[in-house]
C-alpha cells in the first residue's frame, strides 16, 4: 500500500516542476518587456480595430446617472489589476483615461472590452454580461467627472 | 473504471478487516489533516506578494466555457464531491487546483486528489495537469479552445470530475485497498465550444481519453448553460446583490469506447449549479448531480471554495530578478 503512494511521487514533482517553470519562464519574460511607448501607441490602435458598424453602436447607459458609479465599480474589480486603479497609472496595460480613448467611438471601446487583444496579453471580457461592458465604457468616457466627486 | 472482480472483492474484504478499526481511523484523520495543511500552505504561498482579484467564475464544476484565467493570475480551488454508493460505502472525494494564466490564450492546472470512503480509508489517488489552449484570437458565436490533459491516477479516484467511456458506479464500489492498486496514465482531449448570448453562456465539450497502454479510446461530453441572476450591475459594492450569483445546469455523462459505443452501460448525470462571486475574489459553487440511470451513483453533491490571486506571475519575475 506505503509502495503505491511512493510511486506517484516522482511524478508529482515532475508536474509541479513544470508547473512552476512554466508559471516562471512566462512571468519573467513579461516583467521585463512593458516600457516601449510605441508598443503603447500600438495597444491603443486597437480601438481602430472596430468594425465600423460596432464603432456605430449607441450606448444606451449614456444618460443612466448611476452607470459611471457602476462603471466605476466593475473597473476597480476587473480592469484596475492592469491598467491601475486610476486609469492613469501605468501598470501591466497602458492607461485607459487618455486622449485616444476618452474620443474612441464608445461601440469601438465596447468591441475592445469584448474581444479583449488576446494576442497581447487582454483577455476577452464577453464573459460579462453586456450591460456590465457598456457600464464599463460609461465609466471610462466620464472618468474625470467621476474622479473629481 | 475498471470494474473490480468478486474474488479480488473478497480478498480485500478480508485484507481490511485485518486492520484494526482505530487504525483506519486515524490513517483518515491523517489524511484530512494533510489535505487541509496543503490547502493551507498553498494559500499562505501565494498569498505572499500578490494581491486579491475579483473574477468573474461560471458556476460549473465538470463542463468548461471558453474563458480563461486572466494572465498573470493563479486560482487556488479546492473542491469536494459527496457520492452514495450502491453496493458499498459513500464516498467523499476532493481535490485541489491551481490554475494560473500563462497566456490571454492559455491557461494551465495542476490538480491532487484524493478521497475517504466512509468505513474504509482516506487515500490520495493521484494527480493530472491539464492546459487548455484557446484557438480564435476574438469572440464569435462559437468559440472553440483545445484541451488537453494528463492523468496519472489510481483506480480509487472518485472525483468524477468527467464521465467517459463506460464509468459506471459499480466502478468505484471496490475496497480502496484494492482499488488504489490499479493505476491509470490517461490523455484526455477536449474540444470546449461556448457562445454567450444575451447574458447565457452555452457550452458543450465532446470527450476522447485514451489511457497510454492499450487501452480504447473512450467518450464523453459534459454540455451546461448558465446565466447571471441580474446583467446589469449596482453602483455599490456588495456581496448578496443579484449580479455575484450565476446559476446554471449542467449535464455529463459516458458516450462507451471505440469498440462499443453509445449509451449502453454509461452513467450520465444533469447538476444544477450555482455560483456566488464575492467581491474580495472568493468564488463559492455548489451543485447537486443526480443520477439519470441505474448505472449512475444518485447523487453527487459538490461544493468548492477558490480564491484568485493576481500579479502572481510577476511577483515570481521580481524574486528572479525581472523588473516590475
């Protein structure tokens, strides 16, 4: 019976070796590689992106006054972890309270949400309920309003 | 599972009963305490340096969506299941899980388990590492994500965390003494298809496992659909409002092997399942399996409990020396 359980620990040290060198290999190659602006300016051409009949979409939480609060919400819970809990503060992502986002089409901004840039590193956010993304965008294109209460 | 042969039944009968009942005991006190100390060291590991995420999870504990972990973030889970028994003792089986996001496109797992059948032993019966590995870079209205895994389990395991080929409940019937002593080194192959709509996350996964000796292929699905309790979400942070609960069903079950396929001796099951989404980044599931058919234990009862952690993977790049 002792045998049995003996036999799977060379195993399970392989797996949680490989685990582990994977979780690391990966972690230490991102650490290093966040800085360049013209990556940056690349992370927003995203927003470009954006079908033109997406782009399009009306934001039908504009006007709900408790959409930013919401909004807000939902970035400090999901979205704050890389981009900052400002909007401003660069982290893991590039700031989200900028120029080019604060003019992007809101449909454009919801498309990015979405879709996520999973390519480099965004996960797609689809899993929250459409209502939750447009809040989202509520919150960032009233951002300053919002900071200033 | 491999059903288990009346003389090996008896012989193990016999081999237990020679091991005095206190003994049995304390071996499963024991190895409660070892599951719970692991569980503990985990979290005190990765509590260090990182900080709480708040996840969104879906409620289903056996079927998959096509969501991943975020990057950079690592998801400790621990998950029991309390199954009845036919023709032998109940069961209470467990395991822990720690999912990190390597990538947006990938996410890996590792997973230890282990069980306590009631009037018998607590035994640890193996482990499995699994990646998942999504295939489309944006959403569509199926999204399709590769799975694979490998397993390296005894016989004894009873997590059932999938039903493939012609698992039935006889199966899992044997003394662990015996069973434990028959092990199974599987690749599993899912293909996760998932589409959201309108606030519903649909899903289903066709199962192929092969175990590297000769064994046939066989085949399962687990298929669930679940949905948020409110779509929009309040303006204050709290724990009880509508939009932290997701509830669902979900259904699995054994499609036979290569060599005989179909329905015929498979055990299939359907779970509703509900989820709570705390804001400090604890998830709560619970799901109650019942048993479609004969062949089916009748009931499964699972709960879990997981916590994510974020900036994991670049905490471990700083204490290599990465930059922040």
């Amino acid at each position: 019976m002792r045998k049995a359980v003996f036999s799977f620990c060379p195993a399970i040290a392989l797996a949680v070796t490989t685990f582990v060198l994977v979780l690391f290999a990966f972690s230490g190659a991102r650490a290093g590689a966040q800085t360049d602006s013209t990556i940056q300016d690349s992370y927003y051409s995203e927003i470009t992106k954006a079908p033109a009949k997406v782009s399009a979409k009306q934001n039908s939480f504009e006007n709900d006054p408790e959409a930013p609060r919401a909004g807000r919400k939902l970035y400090e819970q999901h979205c704050a972890e890389c981009h900052g809990p400002s909007g401003r503060e660069k982290r893991k992502a590039p700031g989200l309270f900028v120029e080019q986002v604060r003019q992007a089409p809101p449909g454009a901004l919801f498309w990015v949400i979405t879709n996520g840039v999973v390519r480099r590193g965004m996960p797609v956010w689809s899993k929250l309920p459409e209502a939750q993304r447009w809040q989202i965008v509520t919150y960032l294109k009233s951002a300053p309003k919002v900071e200033a209460q | 599972m491999a059903g288990t042969c009346a003389s090996e039944l008896d012989v193990a009968e016999k081999g237990v009963a020679r091991i005095p009942t206190r003994l049995q005991e304390r071996k499963g006190f024991a190895g409660y305490f070892r599951a719970f100390a692991f569980a503990l060291f985990i979290f005190g590991c990765v509590s260090v340096g990182c900080s709480t995420a708040s996840a969104q999870e879906s409620p289903f504990i056996v079927a998959y969506s096509h969501y991943l972990e975020e990057p950079g973030n690592l998801e400790v889970e621990y998950f029991s299941t309390y199954g009845t028994q036919r023709g032998g003792n109940n069961f209470h089986a467990y395991w822990i899980e720690l999912e990190y996001g390597v990538k947006a496109w990938w996410t890996t797992e590792v997973y230890a388990d282990g069980q306590t059948t009631f009037h018998d032993s607590t035994i640890f019966t193996g482990f499995r590492w699994e990646n998942r590995f999504r295939l489309l870079r944006r959403e569509h209205l199926i999204n399709p994500v590769f799975y694979v895994e490998y397993e390296q389990i005894s016989e004894a395991d009873k997590i059932i965390k999938e039903v493939e080929g012609h698992d039935v409940e006889s199966g899992h019937g044997a003394l662990n003494g015996i069973a434990r002593q028959g092990h199974k080194h599987e690749l599993e192959f899912k293909l996760l298809l998932s589409s959201t709509y309108k606030g519903w996350n649909f899903t289903v996964n066709p199962i192929a496992t092969k175990d590297i000796s000769s064994a046939p292929w066989e085949f399962g699905y687990a298929m669930g659909a679940s949905r948020p309790l409110a779509l929009k979400a309040s303006a204050t942070r709290c724990n009880l409002c509508a939009e932290n609960f997701v509830v669902g069903v979900e259904m699995y079950g054994g499609l036979g092997d290569q060599h005989n396929s179909g329905l015929h001796d498979t055990s299939q099951y359907v779970a509703p399942v509900v989820a709570w989404n705390l804001p400090s980044g604890w998830t709560l599931r619970v799901s109650t399996g019942i048993g479609l058919n004969d062949n089916s234990h009748r009931v499964l009862v699972r709960w879990g409990v997981s916590h994510e952690f974020s900036g994991v993977g670049k905490a471990i790049g700083r204490m290599f020396g990465g930059r922040s």
